[in-house]
C-alpha cells in the first residue's frame, strides 16, 4: 500500500515527476477513513459508505476482475452502487466482475447513448483504439505492459470482438445536468460538464470535502483533442474546473494519476489545468477572428514550456497541437481554408505526379530522409508518405518509409503521436513482408 498522498504532495510541490504518477499495479491504498483508490487502469475510488461499498469507474474489462479482488480484500461488503464517471471502455468494461453484487449504476444520461454508438461503430473503434496505442487493423496480440502504452490494453478484433463487453452494465439511475443523493451516511452531489466526453460526472462530497474528477485531471495535459475521436470541449472543461474549485475540496481523487491533498494544492492544480485550456482557445479564437487559416493557428499557437513542464501538465498522452485542432473543429469545421483541400485530389494520384516531376518515388524517399537527418522529421514524414503513395507496392521505398516513422516516433513525447507514428512504420513493414515471403503457391 503507498502513500499516495505524501508522494503526490511532493511532487507537486517540487514541480519534478522523479517517479511515475499513472500507475496499473490493481493495488488497493487507503486515502482516509473509508475511502480507498485501486490503481488501475482507469482507478476505481471506493467509498464505505455505512451502508454497503460505492464505487467510482469499474476499470477495464482486462483489469476489472482484479480491481474488485482489491476492494474485497479491503472491505467484504457488497458494492451497492456502482458511479461511472463517464462510459469510455476503461472507466466501465470492468463493470461485470461488479454484477455479483447487483450494484445499482449511476451514470450522466448520455452514457446509454455512449453504449449504442459503440456498438454502431464497433470495427472502427476498434480499429482506432488499436493504431492510438501503436497498432494496426488485422493485429493479433494483445499488448499489456509497462511500455510506450503505460499498460493500456490494445484491443484488437481477435481478441475482443467487441468494444465494450455486450455484458457491460448499463445505468440504472440516470443523472441530467445535477443530482444530490443520500448514499448510507454520505451526502453526494453528482455534477455533470462536458470535457474530454459529453457524458461525464463529477462528484463531491460535501461534508468531507471529498472531489472525484474522473477525467477532468488525468496527471497529464487534457486530452481534448484527441486525433482520432469524436469532438472535445475545452471550454466547459476548464469552467468544470473552475466549478470544483469553488467546492474548495480538501481531497482529490482522480480515475488517472494520483490523489491530491489539501485545499490550496488542489486549487492551484485545478486552476493551472483550466488556465491552459482557457488560454489555447482564447489564442485560436482570436486567429480565427482574425482570419487565420487553420495551418498558420496549429504552427502559431502554443503552451508556453514552463507550463508543459509541470508534472501534471506534461504532453504525455495528448497534447496542445491536437487541443488546437479540436477547437478549430469545434467552431470552423472540417475544413482548413487550403482551397486545393476542399475537393482534392486523391492523395496516390498527387504523390504519382510529383513523383514523375521529382523523377521517382527513390528520389522523394532520399528527400525524406535528407529532411529526417535534418532532424526536421514533419518535411520528412510529408516526403516519406509521398514516397509511399506513388510506391504502394515497392518494398524498398516502404522500408525507408518504416525507417522515417520509427524515428518519428522516437522523438515523439505523446502516446497518441507514438502510437500513430508506429502504425504508419507498421503498414509500410506489411509491404516489406510481404515481398520477403514472394509469391504464394498452391500445389494440386
């Protein structure tokens, strides 16, 4: 059992992450009196509320068994409530190791409509879910470490034809914009505010001054602009923020990253997160105002060092690029104002004809990798795909290409930008492979 709280303060206070702060050990520490945090996955909170066990977020489907041995070791009561946070597979998957109990789950309105979308678009989440933490679509394992991931599970459809698991409980009581409910001895507000989805709770507990987050505070920047998903919103992130705040709440627990103590620590965090966020789209807005095409704002706008070097800001996961792209999508749309990228062209008929213009699709590869000794690695990313594109089947070409986003990813700091990065490195190899193992026969 750590002290998490002692670890987190002096982290904090220091401004220097010397250990790390997103943890999936499935372990079971105490925060105070009847209040325990299982690191994992997603965390699940617990709280023993004198009249049976409340849980927030059930963990992942892969770590979910685990988080609730954890909490029957600490408590042998039944869990009677079960609060998602919000419905992202590793904040519920886990939820059928909970069912024995009968929990009953309380979760935002819109986490059902959550579940039918996932099932809607299953292949593609999977298919996503897979490239953001370094896979490819036809990927047979399943990674789970300590790696780039940081022990997040990459579901692939041969090992988990589905999303979320079809047994993944769905909630029972509903909450809108607030709820206030007497759970046992506690009071808890239940408050809802669009962020990093538009299903997410917060709650507090008012009498103790307890604060759970869920994703709010992930101990990294926001990720509310991730690449690959449905819109973000960093505006109503940062006022959510600002609205746990004035709860001033003397305990933090967050379902990623460690918990946080003491009313002024809390606040300052809280307010260093919003203040980012606040002033990303205030700087986007106003360049968007102005006129500014999305390709000036995304090499324009940024978060000043100092701000992305504190331990619960760092761009490990997502980071400000892609925030910026999300508020253009949010108030521009899709398009970037490049006239030539409203109707294009396909991009293997472009990259052809530049091609023959260069001289060969050898010539761009050289030109990719010229860039890539320049250490300038986003010219030489354009140029590798290029390369790739006129080539689609030259092995020689895609093992450059391989070669490039490898190094790419090398010097990536966010898992998403690695994992992308290591996606495009994997389809190049595909083409390499298969020329290796040469034509198939088939014998009468």
């Amino acid at each position: 059992m750590a002290d998490l709280l002692d670890l987190s303060a002096r982290i904090i206070d220091s401004g220097h992450a010397d250990q790390p702060v997103n943890r999936t050990t499935n372990e079971l520490s105490e925060i105070a009196d009847g209040l325990a945090m299982v690191e994992s996955f997603s965390h699940s909170v617990v709280v023993d509320s004198g009249d049976g066990l409340m849980a927030f977020d059930a963990s992942h489907a892969r770590t979910g068994q685990a988080v609730v041995a954890a909490i029957k070791q600490w408590r042998a009561e039944p869990i009677r409530h079960l609060v998602y946070t919000h419905g992202h597979a590793d904040h519920v998957g886990g939820s059928k190791f909970f069912a024995a109990d009968h929990p009953i789950v309380i979760g935002h309105e819109n986490v059902a409509r959550r579940f039918d979308r996932y099932t809607y678009t299953n292949d593609w989440n999977l298919l996503i879910n897979a490239r953001q933490f370094g896979g490819i679509a036809g990927d047979l394992q399943l990674t789970m470490g300590s790696g780039d991931s940081g022990g997040v599970p990459v579901t692939t459809r041969a090992t988990a034809p589905r999303f979320i698991p079809t047994d993944t409980l769905r909630p029972d009581r509903e909450v809108g914009l607030f709820d206030r409910m007497q759970i046992g001895g506690h009071e808890i507000e239940f408050h809802h505010a669009r962020g990093e989805t538009d299903d997410h709770l917060w709650s507090f507990f008012p009498e103790q001054k307890w604060l759970m987050t869920g994703d709010f505070l992930i101990w990294n920047f926001p990720n509310a602009g991730n690449p690959q998903k449905v819109q973000r919103y960093p505006i109503e992130w940062a006022a959510a923020l600002r609205a746990m705040i004035a709860k001033e709440p003397e305990l933090l627990l967050p379902a990623h990253g460690l918990p946080i103590a003491g009313r002024e620590r809390i606040a300052r965090v809280l307010d260093d997160v919003a203040t980012a966020l606040e002033d990303l789209v205030t700087d986007v807005v106003a360049m968007m105002n102005a006129g500014a095409t999305l390709d000036t704002i995304v090499h324009t706008v940024q978060v000043p060092a100092d701000t992305l070097a504190k331990p619960y800001l760092r761009p490990l996961y997502d980071e400000p690029e892609f925030v910026v792209r999300g508020i253009w999508r949010q108030f521009g749309g899709w398009w970037d104002g490049a006239a030539s990228r409203l109707k294009p062209s396909p991009d293997a008929q472009v990259a052809t004809a530049i091609a023959d213009l260069a001289g060969g699709a050898d010539v761009l590869l050289r030109r990719a990798e010229q860039a890539a000794s320049d250490n300038d690695m986003r010219l030489a990313c354009h140029f590798a795909d290029l390369a790739g594109w006129a080539a689609p089947d030259d092995p020689t070409i895609h093992a450059g290409r391989a070669a490039i986003y490898l190094q790419r990813r090398k010097v990536e700091p966010s898992l998403m930008s690695k994992g992308i990065f290591a996606a495009a490195a994997r389809e190049s190899q595909v083409v390499v492979d298969a020329a290796s193992a040469g034509p198939t026969t088939t014998e009468g």
